[in-house]
C-alpha cells in the first residue's frame, strides 16, 4: 500500500492556511474528491508565525470584498466547525504622521464606502482614547476600522482543514509532493514521497517552494521569500485586552495585543531576501538568526511612540521568511503555462486576512474553469516568463517587503531590478531626458525633462513634479506632433489557412475584412465580459497581427491559444521582440510623414483604419492610421535593425514641425479626454461592450463569436443598467485629482465609483471615468442631475456625460 489514494478531482499541494482554505471551500461546493498534501505538518512553512491580523480595506474593491468576506467567515467558521479560531472583532487603526500620509489613508476610506465597509475618520485624542500606550506627538489623524481584528492563525488553519475533512476531504500529513505531472501539455496530478495521485486538477499551494515546484514543470510562479522580524513583549500590567490592531505605516510597524503583551512588527525598507539557492525541504517550524541592528532603528523609533516599552522587556525576538512577489500583490488562478495546474501563493504577509476569500474565489474557479469575479490584480496570468529569474526576484525583494507600508503614491514606481526589457529606442530616449516608468518588466518614458538630464521627480495626489511637462507633452500633441515609443505593446502573428475563421471566433468584431484593415475589437467570456482589448490587422488572406497591451502578453497568448476552435489550421507566434513600434501623432504628423516618404497620407489615400508598408527614410516600415490619444496620427511598426535608423530620420525632419517627445502620463492624460477606455481599469472580465459603450466594435450580424449570446440577451433587454461614463470635476480653484474608486454619488447616495482618473490639459480639468448603475438604465436624460464624487472623505460636485468631453466628432482624428 502507498497509503495515498490512486486518484481524486483535485490534488492540493501545501497545507498552510491558503491550502486548507481551498480544500474547505472546495468541498463546500460539492467538490469533496479532493487530497490535500503537505510535507511536514500543516503550518509548518510560514503560515505557524503569522500575526494573523484580520483587515478589510485593501487597495481595490475587489481585494476589498475578499478580505472582508474572510472576516465575516472567521465569525462563524468556529461555529461551524467546533474548532476554536482565536478571531475577535477588536477593530484597528490606521495612523497618519503626515498630511501625505492621511490624504492616503483618507482616500481609501472613502473608497470603502463603495462597499459599505465601517469606516471613520479620529482624531490624535480619539486614537489616545482607542489605544492609550501610545504617545501622539506628531499625528495628524487616523481612521478607525471597527470591524478589523485578529486571529490565531494556527487555530484557524486547522478550523479549515477540519471542515474540509467533516465534508470528505483527505488531508495528508508527511506527503510531500516531489513533482507535478503534466500529460499531453495538462495537468494530470502529482508524484507524491509515497507514490502518485492521479488528478485532472492541481492546486500549488506551497508558499515559498512554489517557485522551485512549478519550475520543473516549466510554469513561472514568480516569488522569493524575506525574513520578517517582530518581536513580542512580556507581560504589560493593565494592557487593555480589547486594544485594536495599531498600523504606523509612516513608521514601517505594526501593534497587536497578545495574551497581554505586545506584538511589534515590522516592514522595513532595504528588506533581507532569504532562501535564495531554494528552501531546504526540511524546514519546517523553522526560524532565522536574529539580526537586531537589522531592525533597530525602527525598534528604537517604537519605543518613543509607545513609552511603555522603554520599560517592557523582549519576551520573543522572531524572525521568519515570508513569501514576496514583484509587485506585492498575491498570485492565484490557473496558469497560462498548463491547463489544470492553478495556484494560491505567494501572499506578501496577507495570506491570513486574504485566506477566506482567496479559497472561495480559487474553489469556484476551479469549478467553472474560469474566475469568479474580475480578479486581474492577482491573477498569476499577469507575471510575465522573465519574473522567474532568481537574481531578479532576490534583488526586488529588497524592495517589496517595505513598499507595503511604504506611500502607495500615484505613479510610484519600483526602484529595484530595473532595466530589463528596453526598446530599441531607450538610450536615445533617456538621452533626450526621459524619466523611465516600468510596465511588464519593459523601460518606457513616464515624461521628459530637459535633454541631458534626469529629472527630479515629486510625487503627490496632486499635481506630481512632472505634471507641466506633461503638460507641455499633451500640448505638443494637439498643436503640432508628438513622438511616443509604444514598443513594449504586444504583438502576436496569427498564420494558417484557419486564421480568420479561428479569429472571428474569439473576436466580437468582423475580422474577414479586406487586406490592410485594422479592426479594433475585443476578446470575450461566455459571459459577455471583456477579456481582451486589441487591434487586429490582415496582413494577408491568411496573416493577421494581434496587438494588446503589455501587462497581457501571458494572459492573452493563452487565452487565444486555449480558444482556438478544435483542430484549427492556425499558428499563433509572438513576434513583439521583433517589431518594435513608434507612435507619431499630432496634426502635423501627416506633413512630417509626407517629408519623408512619397506614400499617400491623405485622407483619401489612407483612411482612419488603414495599415500597409510605407518607404521611410531607407526603411520598409508598417504604417497603421490609428491613434489613442484623440489626434491625427500612425503607428509605425519596423523589424529592430531598422529601429535606430526610423527614429533619426523621424527627429531629424521633426524639428521643422515642432516634434516633441511624449511619454505614457501624458498618454494616459490624452486618452481620458477623449475617453478611450483601458483594458484592466476602464474595462475587464466583468464589463460588457455594452455598459462599456463599445457597442460599435461588435458584429452582431456574424453568426458566431463567443459570448454572441449573452450580448444578445442583453441587448434585447434594453438601455444598459449600469454604463460607463466620463466624468469632469467642477470644484473652484485647482481640483482635486481622480485616481481608481472615488464614489460617486447623485443626490447623496452612492451610486458608482471611478475607474481611472488624469487631469485634461487640452481642456484644462480633472478627469475621470467610472460606472454607474441605474435600475431602470443609464439614460443622458439621468444623467442630468446633481452629482458629486468623494475624494479623500470630502465631496466635490461633477459632471458626467456618456460622450468624451474632447473632440467628442472626432474631427480632429482627420487632420
């Protein structure tokens, strides 16, 4: 006997408190066939040393809805299941030293409001009477999460797997998993220490060992483990039991009441990456050496904010590794590498808090083979292949560990592992003063500054340092012609005598057009929801090149693949390394083009939609007549080698009409004013063409293209309940700036929030888009009425129309 089963529907690897959360929510549903393996003992990785803070406000609202269904589960799970939790509902406090830091924090409140989650703003003396050790010199505020609390992590750990196994789960002690099976390119199980387990679903739960696991199977899990220092006091006489959670992000730490001592923990910038040649297989309870001087500066700063441990004693100096990933946010989902293989790791110090959620949201995906609820933050399919490398993820590590109390500022950018993925263009491009910003591993201009230099950069919720260059940037574009390098934008060729066929299937838009047509159309779920945002150009009868964005080259590659019909004649290549792209836009980029080419640029001669080979300089290039920033303009697609070559003749022949270079902000800035929506903020997985108001780039008279259905059944249904709108602030003076998730209220009650926000300086306003809901539809006639949106718990009146509040004719598109 092997003493495991045979076979099961699903096999999960960890038994951590994301593992047992899986298997607990798994069989809730129905799904009880299911084996869950750890090596050692559950928790024994890192879920045993947690601080198990329970906290509900997360930074958008569906992380926010997740957490706060895991603190309303840890509420009755002791119920549930006769295993005692540790959970109580003692509320925490978010604490402010500054004004930057409030205006954050405050922001997030009134975030919170869009979810109905208790919030309220205190003052010093209110955080004294809610949490009397501490010293309140230099805090300007806080606000107050009555619902927050804490728990005992081992204790709930176990809850879970108790439930798990009440409902017919098998939880395995001392199995460890030694690799994944993979057959014919799916997941087909496990091979265990005591021999296999066949499964068509495989769940990696194995927080730090994910990486190395996933790895021989080829599967990028990108994350590396940092120690985590906290240490607890000994006992403090008439230390309140009820104290609340206390957060000091200005101060990197965090308090909690343990069994009447105290729990100081840290997140420290120039964090300790550990584990970097993998984690022994035998570690298990385990702990790190202690490294005080590591930690003391920030100890020391504790003890002034709270007295009484100048006089308290160390019970307990801890030091443990936790899992990190690139961009601090966890990793969940199936993987673009294997279909079958899914995982739930990697949680940056919120496994605890995210668990409940983290294990219903992975049990129905594992269920309907496809997520929930829109989950694009954590989605494993946004991690790019390169995020494996060791040496990367040690040296961003560094960084991650502290950027999570650090200020979460607009446009913030990671300072460590950069300069990875760098078009053909960067150098000169840094040489004329751009100011790098980083999407998907790739170097892209965020603005420029005076050529030669690198600018000093502000940050801010308001007008950031950089915020009259890309003013003048957006200016640029409007009056004369502005050059924008768009390399990092994904290409895929789509080759086969089945190409457009296959195409029109997962395209809502007509792709049989004629050769050298760009459609632009979107990819999506049976649902109607909007998986993907891209262009598609015939090349050929039989060529077409898909463009998207960059944060989607994984994501997007798979789902093409996986939705191709069966048997298709069709190849899908990625061929972004090899065409990189310059966008020139602008009303003089016609008479630019025309200086250096003797192709026809007129109207007539190249239409809005048009795509074909153009002589530049000595270069064939593709010119397509496109734009996403609401000008006249191309997309200038050349193989690499003719790259440095393009630019030149382009810069040297600009000057005549006024070139400027332009980086993403001002992008993004252009783009709201014309309302061009972007995929992952304005649009997603549960967004349809028709909320989203692009209606237009669907074919409704092709017979069949998936999620055809479901927007049949709601168009017919009428005008659309909830829509997209564009959105303008009307406050006096400068307005205030708008970001993601700002309420927005008509007549005082919540009914919408923001997707995006950027300030308009052809138009010269805050702007913003978001969603509204009406039951009986979103109609212009209910749109006229008194709005107002909710930034950092204050209130400013708004206009919202359907239409874009720039060039709304599209006149200028022609030049």
């Amino acid at each position: 006997m092997s003493g495991v089963p045979s076979r099961a529907d699903v096999v999960i690897v960890g038994g951590g408190v994301a593992g047992c959360s899986v298997a607990y929510h798994l069989t809730k549903i129905g799904i009880t066939d299911v084996v869950l393996c750890e090596r050692r003992q559950l928790t024994s990785g890192t879920t045993w040393h947690a601080a198990g803070l329970v906290t509900q406000l997360r930074a958008t609202r569906r992380m926010t809805e997740l957490a706060k269904y895991t603190g309303e589960l840890f509420g009755s799970l002791e119920a549930e299941t006769g295993q005692a939790t540790g959970f109580k509902r003692n509320g925490s406090l978010r604490v402010a030293n500054t004004s930057a830091r409030y205006e954050e924090l405050a922001r997030g409140a009134s975030m919170g409001r869009n979810f109905g989650l208790p919030v309220e703003p205190v003052t010093p003396g209110e955080i004294k009477e809610r949490w009397s050790p501490i010293s309140t010199e230099g805090i300007v505020g806080g606000f107050w999460f009555p619902h927050d609390g804490q728990v005992n992590p081992a204790d709930v750990t176990q809850a879970y797997a108790k439930g798990a196994r009440m409902r017919g789960a098998k939880v395995l002690e001392h199995t460890g998993v030694t690799r994944i099976l993979v057959e014919n390119g799916k997941a087909a199980g496990v091979m265990t220490e005591k021999g296999p387990i066949r499964a068509e679903t495989v769940v990696i739960c194995g927080g730090m060992w994910s990486r190395d696991l996933a790895a021989e199977v080829g599967v990028t899990i990108p994350l590396h483990a940092a120690e985590h220092f906290y240490c607890v006091t000994e006992a403090i006489p008439g230390l309140p039991k009820d104290l609340p959670v206390l957060f000091l992000g200005d101060e990197w730490t965090y308090y909690k009441e343990d069994a009447g001592k105290l729990l100081v923990g840290f997140f420290e910038p120039n964090a300790k990456p550990w584990g970097q040649k993998g984690i022994p297989d035998d570690f298990a309870f385990g702990t790190l050496p202690e490294d005080i001087d590591h930690i003391a500066p920030h100890l020391e700063a504790a003890t002034r904010r709270v007295p009484v441990l100048e006089r308290t004693g160390i019970q307990l100096f801890f030091n443990g590794p936790e899992s990190f990933t690139p961009d601090d946010r966890y990793l969940l989902g199936e993987t673009p590498e294997v279909p079958g293989l899914f995982c739930a790791t990697g949680f940056n110090s919120v496994g605890i808090l995210s668990s409940g959620g983290v294990g219903k949201a992975l049990a129905d995906w594992v269920r309907d083979r496809r997520p929930p609820v829109e989950l694009m933050d954590v989605d494993i399919r946004r991690t790019q292949s390169f995020m494996g490398n060791r040496k990367y993820l040690e040296d961003r590590t560094t960084e991650t560990l502290g950027a999570l109390f650090d200020m979460h500022w607009p446009g913030k950018q990671f300072e460590t592992a950069r300069g990875i993925r760098r078009s053909p263009f960067h150098d000169r491009l840094v040489g004329m003063g751009a100011w790098m910003t980083e999407a998907a591993g790739w170097e892209r201009p965020g603005f420029f500054g005076r050529p030669g230099t690198t600018p000093d950069v502000g940050y801010s919720y308001g007008r950031a340092t950089w915020f009259a260059s890309v003013g003048e940037e957006c200016r640029n574009t409007a009056e004369n012609v502005t050059l924008f390098d768009h390399s990092c934008f994904i290409k895929y060729l789509v080759a086969g005598p089945d190409a457009c066929a296959a195409l029109n299937h997962v395209c809502a838009g007509q792709i049989d057009v004629a050769v050298g047509r760009v459609v632009y159309t979107q990819w999506l779920n049976h649902q109607a929801g909007i998986e993907a945002d891209v262009t598609v150009t015939r090349l050929s009868e039989t060529e077409f090149m898909v463009v998207t964005i960059a944060v989607s080259q994984r994501r997007d590659m798979a789902w093409l693949q996986r939705h191709l019909p069966e048997g298709a004649r069709v190849f899908v290549h990625d061929i972004t390394s090899a065409l990189p792209m310059l966008a020139l836009m602008g009303p003089k980029s016609r008479e630019l083009l025309q200086r250096l080419s003797p192709d026809d640029f007129s109207d007539a001669g190249f239409p809005f939609g048009t795509s074909r080979e153009i002589d530049l300089g000595y270069a064939r290039v593709r010119a397509s007549r496109l734009t996403y920033v609401g000008e006249l303009g191309w997309e200038l697609y050349m193989p690499t080698e003719f790259a440095g070559h393009v630019m030149d003749r382009l810069i040297d022949a600009g000057e005549e009409f006024g070139l400027g270079m332009g980086g993403f902000f001002a992008i993004n800035a252009l783009r709201m004013e014309k309302g061009y929506r972007h995929w992952g903020h304005d649009i997603g997985e549960e967004d349809t063409p028709l909320q989203a108001g692009l209606g237009f780039a669907v074919d409704f008279g092709k017979v069949e293209f998936i999620g055809r259905d479901a927007l049949l059944a709601e168009r017919a249904r009428g005008t659309p309940d909830r829509r997209l709108v564009q959105v303008k602030v009307d406050a006096e003076g400068i307005p205030p700036h708008l970001y993601h998730n700002e309420p927005l209220l008509r007549g005082g009650e919540i009914v919408g929030s923001i997707t995006t926000g950027a300030y308009g300086h052809r138009i010269g306003a805050s702007l913003g888009m978001g969603y509204v809901s009406c039951p009986g539809g979103v109609t212009p006639d209910w749109l006229e009425s008194d709005w107002e949106v909710e930034i950092a718990w204050q209130r400013y009146p708004v206009r919202l129309q359907l239409r874009p509040w720039y060039d709304p004719k599209g006149e200028r598109l022609k030049g």
